[in-house]
C-alpha cells in the first residue's frame, strides 16, 4: 500500500508521459502477477472441495436412480390398487342400480375423488344409493308427467295432420 501511495497524487505532465506509461505497464504487470496467484492460491483450496463435490453428486444421483425405482414400483402398485377399487365400485353401482345400469351406465355417475385412498367403500355405497334413489325419482317423476300430457295426444295428432294436409292445395278430377 505504501508503495502504491506514490502513485496515488502524481501528475504527469508532456514531458513526463513515457514514465506514465512505464508506471501504468509495471502497476498492470503487478496486477497480472497478483491476479494468478490468487488464483493459483484459489485452485489449491478449492481442490479438495472440488472433489468433495463431485463425490456428493455422483452419491446423489445414485440415491436418486434408487428413489426413481422405488417410485415406479410405488406408482404401479398404487395403479393396481386403484383398478381393484375401481372394479369394486363399479359391481357395488350394479348391484344397487339393477337394470337401471343399461340406461344409466357406471360412467355417468362415476366421481374420480372415489378412488382416493381416503374414500371408504361405505361412503361410496352411501353415495351411489343416494344416487340411484333420485335417478328412480327423477324417472317416476318424468313417466307422471307424461302420462297425464299423452293422454291426449291421438287428438293432438290428428289436429296436427289436418293442419299439415290443408297446406297442399286440393286437387280436382281434371287435374289427375
């Protein structure tokens, strides 16, 4: 640092500027000279972390090669537990509904949070009951209600049949 002070307030003047250029070159050449020993100094360091690193990564990615096949084994053996309940659900759904599953397949009331792990059978069957109880309402409620409109419905027919013969214009005996 004290050697540095005497550059620190020189003023170069024309007649000077080859010694400023001279100081310049021997303050860049000692920059150049400290830069690689910090760095040399920095690489003997590191060394030993590097390779500390690089151990860590290659145990790592072992570890996570282990994790990966277990997951797999996981993921399928979850996959077939999932398929046994949903084959469960769908014979409890036939069951309660009965012939009502030609009109009302498993699909069109199927809830997919009924494969969690978290959903009982129990719930699911209370579910489904519950289900097919208003499908077999809404059934009976549709079938009174068209009862009590089709009665009338020869009348309405003919009345609809008359109107659409009256469009056609009448044909006479000359025109056949």
């Amino acid at each position: 640092e004290a050697s540095l002070a005497q550059y620190k307030d020189r003023a170069y003047t024309p007649e000077t500027i080859g010694g400023a250029k001279a100081d310049r070159a021997a303050l860049n050449k000692l920059a150049d000279v400290l830069a690689a020993k910090r760095r040399e100094v920095k690489a003997q360091y590191l060394a030993p972390y590097e390779n500390f690193e690089r151990q860590c990564k290659e145990v790592e990615g072992m570890i996570a090669a282990a994790s990966k096949a277990i997951d797999a084994q996981v993921k399928e053996f979850e996959g077939v537990e999932k398929e046994r309940k949903r084959g469960t659900i769908i014979e409890i759904y036939q069951s309660i509904a009965g012939e009502l599953v030609a009109m009302v397949p498993p699909a069109a009331v199927w809830n997919p949070k009924w494969l969690n792990k978290t959903y009982s059978i129990d719930a699911i069957r209370m579910e489904l009951e519950a289900t097919v109880q208003r499908i077999h309402e809404s059934m009976e409620t549709i079938q009174r209600e068209a009862a009590s409109k089709l009665h009338s419905f020869p009348a309405l027919s003919r009345d609809i049949f008359q109107s659409f013969y009256s469009l056609f214009p009448k044909r006479t005996d000359a025109d056949r």
